[in-house]
C-alpha cells in the first residue's frame, strides 16, 4: 500500500478522488492499481490500473514476470465480466484518440441510475521506432468506473485527462516513442493561424453534460369566469283580476268600438249633455259710412 501522492497514474484535475495506491512489483514490470472514491451503487471498486513493462531493480524484483501478451478481446471480456458481474456492458465500436494515442471502452448501466465505463488503452511506440534497440517498453491502462447521475461522456473524460508520471531513467525504455515534428507551417511566414471557433472545448474534466430538461408539466390553465348575460324577466301580462282597465269615452260621447272582457261591466247610461248655443255677436252700427254685417 502507497500513499496516493505516489501513485504512477492520476486522473484527471476535479475528481474522482484518489483513495489509496496498491504497488506490485514483478520482476518485468510494476503494477499499480489506483483506487478511487465510489458513491455508486454498483457494487465494485473504481480504480485507474496502470503497468509498466521494463527493467527493474535487484531488490525490487520479484519472483514472477507479468504477463507481457496484448489486450486482447477475449480477455477483455474476461475482465468486463469480472468488474461488472451481473451488468449489462457493451463494447464501443468507436475509434477515439486521447494525448497518448487510440484507446477502447465499453459501457452500460449498472444498479440504480449508475453509468459504467470499461476503458483501456496500450501505450506503445511504433514497430519502426523500436529498431536499434530504442523506444522499448509499453504501458497498459485500464479504467474500472461508475458513478450516479452521469452520462457516458462525463465518464469518457478521465480516460481523455489522466496523467502518467512513472517513467524509467533509461532512455532506451521509451514507450511513448520520438516525439514527432511540429506543423511545417509552424512560424513561417504565408501560413496564418486563426483562433479557434469553437463554442465548446471537447472532453475537458470536470465539466459534466447538462442533465436532460424534464418533461413539460402541463398544467389547467385558469379560465376567466364568462359572465352570463342576465335574463330580463319580461313583467307578466297585466289580466283584469290584477289591474282594471279604464275605457275612455271618444270626444263624441261615444265608446270606442273595443272589445270589452266578460268581467268588466258595462258602464251605466248617462244623461244626454245639452248642447248649448252661442250666439255670435251683434253687427253694431258705428255710422254713417260703416259697412253692415252679413
């Protein structure tokens, strides 16, 4: 057991939390498996497990080598199985590069609302490269991780950040190979470098996809009272019981020729008014020389 500041692999700046390092040291290579905070509810233990193939020290070596075959598919699956029991992983078919090269990974859900990842990675320089005995050695990296709420990307970027910092002092055990040679176009003239675009800087750690938005609640919208329009109460006809109706006789003295209802009696025979005669005025005589009334 080490403590974690002298692990040989960390992840990335922001998590997750180194917990403890466990040291194996074989007598071709040095085994480290990084163990990392879980709040999962997977059961199983993340880690980041790093080996280093190269020569080692009289006192360091042990009695067995590690096995030094490539990653392969089959045992692969070996060791999804092993880290998952019981969970549905699938194998990505995507090629994707971090700075240290190509890698894999496969992924699926585990207990809960748990996302896994299954990532690992062979560092190693190319067959060219290692003529003359130069640029030996290889590194294996593999990633056991799970965590709550998350989704494939947000785990994709500690394989796209982690950071080795074991290496050995001889310069022939180089697994990362000649480093290769900058742009042609680089600080020479006629080739115009622009400033990057991009709204989005892809893969960086710490930064999580935005949960998905929930579902629109749809919610009764409150519709305003609609004032019905008052009934008028027409006044009920007025019958004879209720009301009397008054007959008023014509100029003449005579009734109107109406229609009278069978309740409403008659009225009783008044005298006759008298007619009464004025006579026009007389025709006075003024004089002579007036004229005379007709």
């Amino acid at each position: 057991m080490l403590p974690p500041e002298e692990a040989l692999i960390f992840p990335p700046p922001g998590g997750p939390e180194v917990i403890s390092v466990i040291n194996r040291t074989y007598s071709n290579a040095v085994e480290q498996q990084v163990i990392l905070r879980s709040d999962a509810r997977t059961p199983g233990q993340n880690y980041l497990k790093i080996e280093l193939y190269g020569p080692q020290r009289a006192e360091d070596t042990g009695k067995d080598g590690l096995s030094s075959s490539s990653l392969r598919a089959s045992s692969i699956s070996r060791e999804i199985r092993t880290a998952f029991p019981g969970a549905h992983v699938a194998t990505s078919a995507e090629y994707l590069q971090n700075a240290y090269g190509a890698f894999s990974y496969a992924s699926g859900t585990g207990a809960g609302d748990d996302t896994c990842i299954y990532g690992w990675q062979q560092i190693r320089s190319p067959e060219s490269m290692r003529q003359g005995f130069k640029n030996l050695g290889r590194i294996n990296v593999t990633l056991r991780l799970c965590q709550s709420g998350v989704t494939v990307r947000d785990l994709l970027t500690v394989m796209y950040n982690y950071t080795i910092t074991g290496s050995y002092d001889a310069e022939n055990w180089n697994p990362y190979g000649t480093a290769q040679a900058p742009p042609e176009g680089l600080g020479r003239s006629g080739n115009p470098i622009y400033p990057v675009t991009a709204t989005e800087v892809p893969m960086q750690p710490g930064v999580q996809s935005p949960p998905p938005s929930p579902a629109p609640v749809i919610r009764p919208v409150a519709r305003a009272a609609v004032v019905q329009p008052q009934t008028q109460l027409q006044p009920p006809p007025v019958t004879a019981t209720s009301q009397p109706r008054v007959l008023i006789p014509s100029p003449t003295g005579e009734l109107p020729n109406v229609s009278r209802p069978a309740d409403v009696p008659r009225p009783a025979n008044s005298p006759a008014t008298k007619r009464v005669v004025i006579p026009s005025p007389g025709c006075p005589s003024t004089g002579p020389g007036s004229q005379a009334c007709n």
